[in-house]
C-alpha cells in the first residue's frame, strides 16, 4: 500500500539523527567534501567511505548523476544507512528544479527499497550550491507530499540554522 510520510522538522544536526536512513547531500565523487557531505563522512567514519570507493570502483566509475540516490551503510553513525544524492548546482540560466526534485523522490525510492521507515532529510543544494534557501524548501516539501512510499512512515528535514527551518516551515503549514 502506498502511502504519504508525516513530515517533521528539527532544528539540529542530522548525523546526530536516531533515524534508518539519513540522506546524504553528496558530491558526485561520493568520496566526501564539506557541509553535510563531509560531517556525515566524519561522524559515520571510514566504512562509508570505503563502501563508496567500492561503488566508484563498480557502478559509478563517472560518479553519481545529478539527481540520483545510492546508499551505503552508516557507519558510527545512529542510522541504519546513507542515501547519497548530488543535488543540482543552482542556475540562473536554466531551470534545474527537476533535477532538485528528483534528488528527493530517489531518495524516498531507495528508503523504500531498503524497508527504511524514517528518513532525515538536509536541504539538498542550498548550501555551496547556491540554491536559495526558500525554492528550495518549497521543491522539498512539494516532491516529499507529492511522492507515495511503502515503507517511508515520516520524513525528517533537519536544518542547521533558524533561516532554513523558518523556510521550511513556512511550506509545511
């Protein structure tokens, strides 16, 4: 039966989060870098890291697409698993939103594939990648509502400071 996840929004730092799955806003290289990328990496400690070589090594030589999700165990981290997925770099030229988008329906399709009941989201592409913080919230919420899912019971947007859980907040009322 497909169903639609409660939302919920924390205020925090999500690799402190007591989830299955927590989702990582990866680069394409999966072999870590800043933001949360490099605080999952750290906090989760090198079996993530060497189950991500392991996957550049097999399936993705290129690196992950834009827009895709994999997952990996996590680590030391208290999730169960890692769901890598590169966002978009923002543009002001082109309209990237399916690409955002995408980042958060093959993320729920992997929780669901792995039987991950919760899932703790950050806001994919609005740090380094520039993508402002409001359309961004408003693409996450709107594909996360709009996404059915058979394991998926709640979604869990962590955001590091007031401004993006003010963001998301306002799309979530």
């Amino acid at each position: 039966m497909t169903g639609r996840p409660t939302i919920t929004l924390v205020r925090g730092d999500i690799t402190e989060q007591d989830v299955d799955a927590v989702v990582n806003a990866a680069n394409s290289s999966l072999l870590g870098g800043g933001g949360v990328d490099g605080a999952i990496h750290r906090r989760g400690g090198p079996e993530i890291l060497e189950e991500c070589r392991k996957l550049r090594a097999s399936h993705y030589g290129k690196g992950l697409p834009t827009g895709q999700a994999v997952a990996t165990t996590a680590g030391r981290l208290p999730a169960q698993w890692v769901i890598h997925t590169v966002g978009p770099v923002h543009s002001r030229s082109e309209d990237r939103s399916e690409q955002l988008a995408s980042c958060y329906r093959e993320s729920l399709r992997v929780a669901d594939e792995l039987g991950a009941r919760t899932v703790a989201f950050p806001a994919i592409s609005t740090g380094i990648y520039g993508w402002p913080m409001d359309d961004g919230a408003r693409i996450a919420t709107e594909t996360v509502r709009g996404t059915g899912t058979d394991s998926v019971e709640e979604v869990r947007f962590v955001l590091f400071d007031e401004p993006a859980y003010e963001a998301f907040a306002a799309h979530t009322r």
